[in-house]
C-alpha cells in the first residue's frame, strides 16, 4: 500500500519564506508543501481569508514568523484553527521555537476565548459612544500661540505592538527627534514598546496591561485611554508646550492626552489610514477607524504633512489650511555621507568585484514603492545583459543590491530566483539604520521607482530614502512623481522616468551605469541640495515653529520657501 505524502501549507507571515520551507521539510519529510501567499491573503480582507482557510485540507498548516514576539493576536489563530481542515496549525519562528495548535488545545481554550470576545465586545461598545462623542467636539483643540524659550514637548508613541523598526517610519521618528536635539529642544518621549537603539532623550516606557483579547483593534482602542492615564502620571509636575504623535491606525491618544493639559497636539500625517484600509492593506472594524482618524485629524492643532497632495486632501477634509505645514523629510548628512561605509570590504562580502556597476534599491517592498516595476526592469536588463543585446562594457557587468522587507519581498524573490543563484541579484533583508550608509555607499546607482496612486490621485509620498540616497553624493533613478518631481531636477540631481515604465526605467539605469562622469555630477549636486533644503535640523525647526514653539536654531520656514 502506497503511503500518502502529508500536506502542508505556509504561510511566511512575517519570516524569510526559505527558512519557513526548509522547516516544513526538516518536520514532515517527503511532505506536498503549499505556499499561502502573503499578499494575496492580507489584500483579500478578513472575509477573504476565512473562505481561502475554509477550504484547506491537510496535514498542517505553518505560520512562520521572525520571532513568535509577532504574533499579535495568539488567541485569534487559535480560533483560526477550527475554521481550516488541517490537523494541526503550527507556529514557527526562524530561533527555531515552535508552538503547535490542535482541536484539543482549541477546545482547552474555549473558555479563555469566550470571556476575550466578551472584553472585546464591551470594548468596541464603549469606544464607539466616546469616539462619537468626541467627533461633536472635533477641532476644539488647543490653539497655537507662539511663546519664547527652547522647544520642549513631549512625543508619544503609543503603539504597543509594534515590534518592526525598519523602513521610512522609524527613520523619521529617529531623524526628527535628533533634528529636535540639534536645534537645543527638549523631549520626552513616551512610548507603548521598547526601542532597539538609542535615542538623543530620555524614553518612558508605558507597557500594555490587558490580557484578554481576540482582536488587536480592540487592544488598541483601549490602550488609548490607558496611555493617557499612565503618561499623566508620567508627566506630573511637567507640562510639555506640545504633544507630538505620529498618525496610525486606530490611535487617539494624542489628541486625548493635549486636551487632558491643555496643550497644543502637533500631528505628524504620512497620508489617510482609511484610504490605505479601501486600497492596499484591508482593515477590520473600519466604522471605528474612519471616527478615530476624523477625532485625530479634527483635534490636531497643528498637522505636519510630507507633500502638497496631502495638504490638499487635508484641506478638502475640512482641516483650515493655516493649521497645516508642508515639511518633507529629511536626513542626516554627517552620517549619510559618500566614503560613510567599509566600500570594498562590503561589496567583497557581498560578492560584488570592483568593476560591478551595482545598482541598489533600499526601501519597503510594498505597492506604491514600485517593486513590481523595479522587477520587471531587472529582468529586462539582465536577460540582455546575457543575450548580449547590450554594450559588454554595461550589461556584463550591472549587479543589483536589494535591501528591505515587504509584503512584496517572497514574489519578487522568488521571481528572480534564478538571477540570485547566478549572483546577478543579492537579496540582504533588512538592515538596521545605522548600517544603512554602508550599504548605500557600496552602491553605483540608487533607484526610487515609485508608481501612481491607484485611484489616479497626486503621488502623496516623501520618501526617506530619497534624501538619503541624495546625502550619499550617488547618482539616483527616479519616477517622475508630484513630490519626487518636486524635490529632483531631470539631468541635473537625478535621472527621471515615467513612472509604472519598466521600459524606461531600465533604459536609465543603463545610462548612469554606462557614464561614470554623470553619476558623479548627478550625486555632486544631489548632495548640495539636500544639505541647503533638507536636513533634519530644518525639518524639526520647521515643525516647533509652525506649532507655535520657538527654535533655537535654523532658520524660518518662510525663509526656506524664499531660498526654495
């Protein structure tokens, strides 16, 4: 009799889908292994994802994680197990600790589940009655009046279950609190998680206390009021002159806490988490994240925002065009900086030879990043490249350097699988920012190949890595884009393409690779520009005084639109 091969899904949640599969094979050898995709799942919404789960019938199904500290919703795979038909689910991490879920665990916590869904309930009930009622005191917020004296706030970071500190968020929240610190202000900053590197002021931590919960919606909305209460306490005897919070999904406490001191609240808007929610990443509960975000935007005395589009969409939101500030984002430039990184020692370890032309993207593999485009461009050049249809003093030796995660990082590994094992392409993951400079120095070209937003809307990004990539003194690849356009002159700082055009995105990287003079032109002054306009001294200088705080240093905003 013929023995059937176990059937196994996995799903690669937040782990590196590679160790995820040697997993399965090391557990259940011989094993029919089926890839769930990430994005497929996560852009279907929840319904979507309990009618894909319903129909699965096997073995296992594999949850692979970076660490089992991501999972942020244990109680949830629980129930998840008694909608799919495998015989047991399995949660993984890449330290090799495992945790395994069968119907007799499942049936075990019944009880804890029940009593969790209760809390929740009672928790989505009560906050609808307050967010409601705070919506009919929407833009009662404090008003900026402009006083004397260094800055001193207080920044919250209320996010208790964040545990990625990777990409343009973090490099923002790092960079601006040093802009702050270079610019003699004062800060505390009060946060919901614990941070893996060093920040310029003192950091109050403030840990999430309930336990009982299916849905992290639930947690969040709930954690609100628990943060102010506690950042009271912390604050006692201190009142900040501004609360400064970057905007998220389901977050109030900002607007919470600056009516509790009666300050004013500084908002940080990188764009709507509604939009995001109807376009890119679903959300579940999304009556209660269009009233927090209406309660957030609404009670800001002041909202900093990247872009023009934003200002617009702002605008059209009902927020008063005086309580907006215009500020992109920035960098540091004595530590991004050409000659900042080990050049040659690195690109030895990463296989590059010192007459590869690396072309390196840094960022979030994600929708509007343009990685579907970016993909479609490496094959492009690379197929010629071995075909010979280009010049052998280009295509022989054009290598690609990938850095980052995202939702988008399995398929476009997997897509070019074949140019990775050849060594043409080099995959590294994420990179702590304090490494980042090494790696970008150990590049030739930099490419910033974001696509239009989906709904045709102005492009609303201000994407970190842009100034940085500019700070670095490299020649750059960009899209043709609002506020990219904005920041970059064609032939002058940078080479810009149409964006979504794998065609032409590909034709100017082979010219950069191909002109060693115009790489070091295009980075030569892509690098005076971001020392004039866009550093994070100017971006936090620019912030305090449009909140009605008084900057030490720097120079005004209406200053730097009349250099601009």
């Amino acid at each position: 009799m013929i023995q059937k091969s176990p059937k196994v899904y996995l799903h690669a949640w937040t782990g590196n889908a590679e160790k995820g599969l040697q997993f399965i094979q090391a557990r259940y050898p011989s094993a029919e292994i089926t890839t769930l995709a990430h994005r497929e799942l996560r852009e279907s919404g929840w319904a979507g994802q309990i009618r894909a789960l319903a129909r699965l019938r096997g073995t296992a199904i594999v949850f692979y994680f970076r660490s089992l500290a991501d999972v942020k919703e244990p109680e949830l795979l629980v129930c998840l197990h008694l909608i799919h038909g495998c015989s047991e689910s399995v949660l993984a991490d890449e330290a090799g600790n495992v945790t395994v879920i069968s119907l007799k665990d499942c049936l075990r916590r019944l009880p804890k589940i029940a009593l969790s869904l209760t809390v929740d309930v009672a928790v989505f009930a009560v906050t609808w009655l307050l967010l409601s009622r705070l919506q009919k005191s929407a833009g009662k917020g404090v008003p900026v009046v402009p006083t004397e004296g260094a800055p001193d706030i207080a920044y919250i970071y209320p996010y208790p279950l964040n545990r990625d500190f990777s990409g343009g968020a973090t490099t923002h929240f790092c960079g601006f609190l040093q802009g702050l610190a270079e610019n003699q202000g004062t800060c505390l900053v009060i946060s919901g998680c614990k941070f893996p590197f060093t920040l310029p002021f003192p950091v109050a931590d403030i840990s999430l206390r309930r336990k009982l919960f299916v849905f992290s919606e639930s947690l969040i909305l709930w954690y609100n009021w628990q943060f102010v209460r506690d950042a009271r306490v912390l604050l006692a005897g201190r009142r900040p002159r501004a609360i400064y919070q970057r905007h998220g999904r389901f977050v109030i406490a900002g607007v919470l806490l600056a009516r509790r001191l009666r300050v004013p609240m500084v908002l940080e808007y990188n764009g709507s988490e509604v939009w995001m929610a109807n376009h890119w990443d679903p959300a579940r509960f999304s009556p209660w994240l269009r009233m927090a975000e209406e309660v957030a935007i609404q009670g800001a005395s002041t909202i900093v925002t990247v872009s023009e589009a934003l200002r617009s969409e702002l605008i059209a939101h009902g927020v008063p065009h005086e309580r907006i500030l215009v500020n992109p984002n920035g960098v540091n430039p004595s530590r991004f900086c050409p000659g900042s990184g080990h050049r040659e020692e690195l690109r030895q370890r990463l296989g590059f030879e010192s007459n590869h032309i690396v072309v390196a993207f840094a960022g979030t593999f994600s929708y509007w990043h343009g990685i579907e485009v970016l993909q479609a461009a490496i094959k492009k050049l690379l197929v010629q490249s071995q075909t010979g249809s280009t010049s052998d003093a280009v295509g022989e030796h054009l290598r690609f350097l990938l850095i980052g995660q995202g939702p988008l990082h399995a398929e476009m590994r997997a897509a070019l699988d074949e140019y990775e094992r050849q060594g043409f392409v080099v995959f590294v993951g994420s990179v702590p920012h304090d490494e980042m400079p090494g790696y970008l120095d150990a590049a030739d070209v930099l490419a910033s190949p974001h696509v239009p937003m989906p709904d045709g809307r102005p492009f609303i990004g201000s994407p970190t890595k842009l100034f940085e990539y500019m700070a670095m003194g490299k020649a750059i690849v960009a899209s043709r884009l609002d506020q990219l356009e904005a920041v970059l002159e064609h032939n002058k700082t940078a080479l810009m393409v149409h964006p979504g055009d794998a065609d032409d995105l590909a034709a100017a990287i082979l010219v950069a690779a191909a002109n060693p003079d115009l790489r070091s032109r295009l980075g030569r002054n892509a690098r005076e520009v971001v020392l004039k306009r866009y550093t994070w001294k100017r971006n936090a200088a620019d912030t305090m005084m449009a909140a009605g705080l008084r900057s030490a240093a720097g120079e005004s905003l209406s200053q730097r639109q009349k250099q601009g």
